[in-house]
C-alpha cells in the first residue's frame, strides 16, 4: 500500500510540474493541452469507485447482474425469498478492484427480506441510502418473461427513485445528470428456454427482441424516464459459476450481452469513476477504449511539450509523463499501480530509462535549435514517440501479446516515425 501511494504521489508531482511548462507554450497550444491535462487530471487524480444503484423486482437478478459485470461472487444471491435488505451501499473490493453498489430491496415483495431493514418501505430504504450517496448510474431490472406483468409498479419506483438521486444531485448540468440504463435480464428464459443465446436461434431472438421492445415502450410512456434513459433496454443474460479458486469456469459461462451493458455504463458515468469501473468489468472491449483515450492524452500534452522553446527543459517531464502513462495503461489491465512495473515494461522494449533513454531525448531535443520549424518537429516526434511506447503497452498489458511480439510493434512504429 505504501508503494502505491508513493507512486500515486509521483503521477501527482507529474502533473503539477506540467504547469510550468504550460506558461512557455504559444496561447493556442497552451489552451489546448490545458483541457488535455484537466481530462488527465479528472481520471487520476480525482478518480474513485464508481457508485452504482440496481433497482427491481425480487427475483429480477439484481445481485446476479453485479456479479455478472465483475466476474465473481461480490454479492449473495437469494433464489426463493427476499435477500437483500436495507437499501445501503456497500464498498465491495477484491483482486485490488472496487465498486460501491446500492442493491435495493425488490419492488413488490412478497415477503421481509433475508437481511435486515430498519425501515418500514423500500422507498423509505431507498431515500436514506440516496441521501448518502448519489449514484453515477441507475440500473432499472425487468425479468424478461415478466415485462408485460404488473409494470406499471416497476416504473413508478424507477421514476421515485431517479427523482430522489437527481434531487441529490441539486444544481447540474444535463449531461452530468444521472441516468437509467434499462437491463432485460435472464433473457436465456424465453423460448425455446433449451437453446443458448449464443447460437443466434431466430425464434428465441425474435422472443427476446419483442421483449426489449415491449420494455422500450413502456418507458417512452413515461416521459420523465425515457428524458433520463441513457439507452434502450439491453438484454442480458447474467448466469456464470466459479471454480473453487473463484475465477470463471468457461465451460459454465453463460453471459450474453454484459460486455455490452458495461460498455454503455461506462459511457454513461463521469470520468473520476471511469478508470475504476474499467478495472472493475475487465471486459477488453472497454479497457482498449479507455487506455487508447489515455495514450492520445498523453500524446497530446508530450507533443505540446516538445513543441516549447526549451530545449532540454521538457527532457524529464516527457520521460516521465511516458513512464506515468504505462502504468495508467498496467492498472486499466487489472494490475497494481506500479512504477516498478512500467520501468520492467519499457526495459523490456529495450528503453533504458535512466541515462541513455535521456541521451536519446537529448538528441531529440536538439532538433530545437533549429527556430519555428525545428519546435514543430520537436513536438510531432514527442508526439509520435509517446503513441508508440502507448500502443506497445495495450498490446503487452490488454492485448496479452508476448514481449517478443510487442518489441517488433515497437521498432516497426518507431521506423514509420523516422520515415516521416
């Protein structure tokens, strides 16, 4: 623990030192990367666990679907009678990965739930959990084989309880208002209930997609909630078992459509809880999205460095916002964050991180003695160089491709820089 704050405290000290760079730079390149650095800024340094409230009939997976996303046992799960209880929000942390989820109590239960509740109403639960914390997104769970039964109930605890977050949320924006992703669960039920999702059966998909737009339609009747939906219902089916050392069993693996879900919470949250929530889902899908907007940012501020009239003062920031973002890219993959690990990466490619790395940045920025043009090839090279250290990591960290493999990737990117 104490190395990574360490090493949270050297991507902090990164990032303050870029703003004695940003008063040597032209006006409009300053302006630019100042947004470049503010984005960096809101994803590292401000970043938490995402907050996420799932809210639905008992019996409507609820407890399930958060297990789907994070491929494990985060919560229990009650298969005949109410489990969850007060609706509180629990910080779930495993594999150095965290979410705070707010599990609510079934609407319209049939019975007291198996946890304890001090309050009288599920709303009553809800509200108090909602003062403490708002959520970042708001997952509404309709039971696909029930989403034309007693629906009108369901809808009025999602459009209760959206109230009571955005009233939370007080005096914001539209887009940073919180929004509803509705989810059609355990769609693998719907006929021919024998026959998997994944094989693309036309009659159980044609039952699925009536299902999806049975849902959509009752949210476009209530115009309060369909404002504030950021997506149409996705079906799911959130059904996977463990083997006894807790990592997913393959060959027990029945999920269809979480990769998609995860995808659309994570273009639905705000950006200090994305880069948790990408480490939490560990779908690759959103960890390349993520970690290629990263290698850009960084891109972007390296280059707008380079491009300043210094010519060695930017050495060691650029060297070290390199280093910094290999290891944002290690901790998108699921692995600590680490400095050590990002130097053993870069080691790996053949970079020597201590003197001849800062020879090699040495020559480069020579190239500045050259007025106006020489900065501009200064700035496109530290540009370029900071997108192939970048790509050669999300191939190494997500791609899981071999060393050998991503050094090749590497000298080949490098070449393309030197032709240019």
């Amino acid at each position: 623990m104490a190395d990574e704050q360490d090493d949270q405290s050297y991507m902090n000290r990164v990032l303050k030192q870029l703003s004695g760079v940003l008063d040597e730079l032209p006006k409009p390149v300053r302006n630019r990367v100042k947004k470049e650095i503010e984005e960096l800024h809101g994803l590292l340094h401000e970043r938490r666990s995402p907050r996420v409230m799932v809210l639905g009939r008992r019996g409507a997976g609820k407890s399930q679907l958060i297990n789907a996303i994070a491929s494990a046992k985060l919560r229990p799960v009650g298969h005949v009678t109410a489990q969850t209880g007060a609706a509180k929000w629990e910080t779930l942390q495993f594999g150095g990965r965290s979410v705070e989820v707010l599990d609510t109590r079934g609407v319209q239960e049939g019975s007291q739930p198996t946890e304890e509740d001090p309050n009288v109403t599920v709303e009553e639960s809800l509200r108090a959990a909602i003062s403490d914390h708002c959520p970042d997104v708001i997952l509404f769970c309709v039971q696909a084989r029930q989403v034309d039964s007693a629906i009108n109930a369901d809808l009025d605890f999602a459009e209760m309880s959206l109230r009571a977050a955005l009233d939370e949320q007080g005096d914001v924006s539209e887009e940073a208002r919180v929004k509803i992703i509705p989810v059609l669960t355990q769609c693998d039920q719907m006929e021919p209930s024998d026959v998997r999702l994944d094989e693309d059966d036309p009659e159980k998909m044609q039952h699925v997609n009536e299902a999806v737009e049975v849902f959509n339609r009752h949210l476009r009747g209530r115009e309060f909630l369909w404002k504030h939906v950021a997506s149409g219902a996705i079906p799911v089916c959130a059904s996977f078992y463990l083997f006894p050392d807790e990592r997913v069993n393959p060959k027990r693996d029945y999920r269809w459509g979480i990769e998609r879900l995860a995808v659309q919470i994570a273009e639905t949250i705000p950006s200090e809880a994305l880069l948790e929530f990408t480490r939490l889902a560990q779908f690759r899908q959103i960890q390349e999205k993520l970690a290629k907007r990263v290698v850009l940012l960084f891109a972007g501020i390296c280059g707008a460095t380079g491009f300043s009239p210094m010519p060695v003062a930017d050495m060691p920031i650029i060297t070290s916002l390199q280093i910094m973002m290999v290891v944002v890219i290690a901790y998108i993959s699921g692995r600590e964050m680490s400095l050590d690990t990002a130097r053993d990466f870069l080691a790996g490619l053949g970079i020597n991180v201590g003197a001849g790395f800062v020879l090699r940045e040495a020559a480069r920025a020579l190239v500045k003695i050259i007025p106006v043009a020489g900065n501009v090839i200064s700035g496109t090279i530290a540009s370029g160089a900071t997108k192939v250290i970048g790509n050669a990591a999300i191939s190494y960290y997500i791609g899981h491709k071999s060393m050998s493999d991503v050094q090749k990737k590497f000298k080949r990117g490098l070449r393309e820089i030197e032709a240019t």
